[in-house]
C-alpha cells in the first residue's frame, strides 16, 4: 500500500486501490483514498467516505480504532500493519475512527 509514515489510510476498494493510488484523492481504478494524521476521532462522512472503506493501512506508531454509523467497534488497526480486504462482515461499515496518540 501507498502511505507516508506517520499517516493511517482508508481504501475504498481492495487491495489499497489495487496498489494504484499514489497520494490522496482519485486512484486509478476510481477508488478513493483518505490520509490522516491527527490524533483523536475523525467522521468519515465529512469527507463524504463514510461506509465506504474496504481496505486500511495504518503506518503510524499508534492504534487505530475503527466504528460504524452505531459507534460499535468494527476492527483496530495495529501500528505498522494494513489489511488489504476487511472482509464481508465489515465492508463498507466504517463511519469514524479514533487515532489514539
């Protein structure tokens, strides 16, 4: 995946666009991604990406914690690590997320 350091991304398709983005903004393959930095909760909606997220890569050296529209808890996001599909059951689920600084 495509991230700076410091920076936790959100993918709007599988396999982090098909590894197609190379900054934030539209990807090749139509597929959006959004880069954050800041510590605390951010709504994806006021980005207009709420429920759309499919894969996540979190290059920070902080958690991540990731809720739907019901704030329950759908995945957390350990510092380093990505995952190229959230699968099924949490597809198109994320609403917020908290980045815990």
């Amino acid at each position: 995946y495509t991230s700076t350091t410091g920076w936790t991304c959100f993918y709007q398709n599988i396999d982090f666009n098909h590894n197609s983005c190379s900054g934030s903004g539209s990807c090749g393959d139509g597929g959006r991604m959004l880069e954050f930095a800041t510590c605390g909760r951010q709504d994806l909606s006021t980005y207009g990406f709420s429920e759309q997220t499919t894969s996540w890569g979190n290059n920070t050296s902080s958690y991540v914690t990731v809720y739907d529209v019901n704030n329950s808890l759908r995945w957390s996001e350990p510092p380093g690590n990505a995952s190229s599909d959230v699968g099924s059951a949490d597809n198109d689920k994320a609403d917020n997320f908290w980045l815990i600084c």
